[in-house]
C-alpha cells in the first residue's frame, strides 16, 4: 500500500525550505519531514484505515512509565535519533514504535543481510534527500543550484567586528552562523561568521570567542508532556552532545535556554532539544529564534 504526499512534501517541507534561506534562516527539512509527514498525516492515514500504530525505524525508543509515554534515546547512541523526532505528543507517542530502538545499527544490518533486504548495506544518509545531485552542469553544489533556481542569491559584503571590509560573498541567503570556509577573509587569522544580515547584504566575521552565547531563545516548543522549567540537558544538532542548561518561561510563553557555561551560538530555525537532567529522555523541543553574544567572554 503506497500513499502520495507529494503535494503536501512540496508545501510543508520544500517551500519552507527554500522561503526559510530567503530571510536568512537555516531550517531542517528532515525534522519538519518528521513532523509534517511521518507522525502526522501517516498516523492520520492509518488511524482511518483501522491500524493501532505506526512503526518507522529511527533509532529511539517509547517507554511508558508513571503514567507517562516517555521518548527515550535509543540504545545505541552513536545512533541516536531521538533529536529528530522530538516533536511527538503524548498521543503520538502512544501510537508509534521504533522496532530498531533497542538494537545497535550493527545488529539492524546484520539482519537486513539475513532478509536479504537491498539496504543493507546502504550508506547512512548525510543529505537532504530531495536534492539529489552533489553538484550540478555548473559545478555548483546541489544544494546551491537547487536554492538557486528557486530563489534570487545576493551577493554581500564581508566586514570584519570592526566594519573593516573583507571581501564578498556570492549568497548570503546560504551563509550560516559559525561558518567559516569562503568567508574568513585573508591574514591567518581565524575568523567566523557571527552575523548575518540579508535584507542589508552584510556579512560579520569575527574570532571564535564572538560566538558564544549565555542563552538561547526557543518558540513553537512542542512538549512530550507537561512544560518544564529548571536544570535540563539541550541538544542543539542531531549528533551533538547536549549540554547542561536552566530553562524558563518568558512572558511569551517562549524557553529561555540559560546555559551553565558559554555555549557556540545556534543558527536561528535550528531545533533545540530539551532532555531530562540525566540526558536520558525528551522533555520537549522547539526553534531557535535568538541567541546573543556572551557577556562573560570580552
């Protein structure tokens, strides 16, 4: 049985993508895939066709305990994909398994070979999946080719903290905080994008310490259960470590993210994953909207 979301693929999924680049923001399709497609309209789906649940092979696992469904990370943790599918509810998480939780990616293989099953031995995906080429006719990247053609890319001017010019760039649609190859200017010295602005076509750089940020501020936080405030884990990239952090409340109803020690500053559309404070389930997550430079670091 094969459903076509492809419409729906293409607005929930491809157009923010590229609308996200536009005003400078650096999204995660494979999160919003998760949340749009996998653990909404399947589950919609087979709820209508009269099944109890929907099984997806991400490395996490569903535990339930004191009354609670909780989001566990997986058992192999080098695999871990409980970041990405962070956004499950109560009553998501009521209906989903992960039948490969408990396993190690070795021991998946290892019985995909056994079945025969042609994904065995399939590389672990790095990629975007609906940009299909590493670089195009032009040598571009796909990634850039496919931006490209969908939107106008701007050049912008490079400056350095001070405001002294640098150079160019050729998009700075596709320039993200903390990066650092094609824009670091020349001298030796280590330099790192520390703010973007597209509307002015301005791109900062500036020496690592630039960076580091005292907090983070999250919105459209979806919790696994009730909202939390207090010590917590944060996990601010799907393979990163977490990090000790306080969280509250503001006046909004947005996380405040107040991290223990000076954190690198996150890309603003990037998730912020909140765990318990022995880093062993989720608690919630959301977007990164804002982060500022550490006081503590000048």
């Amino acid at each position: 049985m094969v459903f076509n979301f492809t419409e729906y693929f293409q607005r929930a999924v491809v157009d923010p993508y590229i609308n996200d680049h536009a005003i400078g923001i650096t999204p995660n399709p494979c999160i919003e895939c998760n949340r749009h497609l996998k653990f909404d309209r399947l589950h919609e789906r087979a709820l209508v066709l009269g099944f109890d649940a929907v099984a997806t092979g991400h490395h996490a696992r569903v535990v339930y305990e004191d009354d609670v469904y909780r989001l566990v990370r997986g058992h192999d943790m080098a695999k871990d994909q409980s970041y990405v599918v962070h956004m499950l509810d109560q009553q998501q998480l009521s209906r989903t398994l992960f039948p490969v939780g408990e396993m190690t990616k070795t021991v998946v293989r290892e019985h995909a070979a056994r079945l025969n099953m042609r994904t065995a031995s399939k590389p672990d995906s790095q990629d975007v999946c609906f940009i299909t080429t590493a670089k195009d006719n032009d040598g571009r990247s796909g990634r850039v080719s496919f931006i490209g053609r969908r939107i106008p890319l701007n050049e912008a001017v490079v400056v350095d903290e001070t405001g002294v010019e640098l150079g160019s760039v050729e998009s700075v649609e596709l320039v993200t905080l903390g990066q650092r190859r094609g824009v670091a200017g020349g001298g030796g010295t280590k330099r790192f994008v520390v703010d973007i602005d597209v509307p002015g076509r301005r791109v900062v750089v500036g020496p690592e310490n630039l960076l580091l940020t005292d907090f983070e501020l999250v919105s459209g936080v979806v919790w696994s259960d009730q909202p939390h405030t207090g010590m917590a884990r944060v996990q601010c990239s799907a393979h990163g470590e977490s990090r000790s952090a306080v969280l509250s409340l503001d006046e909004s109803g947005r996380t405040v993210v107040a991290w223990t020690e000076p954190q690198r500053r996150i890309s603003p559309g990037q998730s912020a994953v909140f765990y318990d404070a022995e880093d062993r389930y989720v608690l919630g997550g959301g977007l990164v909207v804002r982060s500022a430079v550490s006081m503590t670091t000048h």
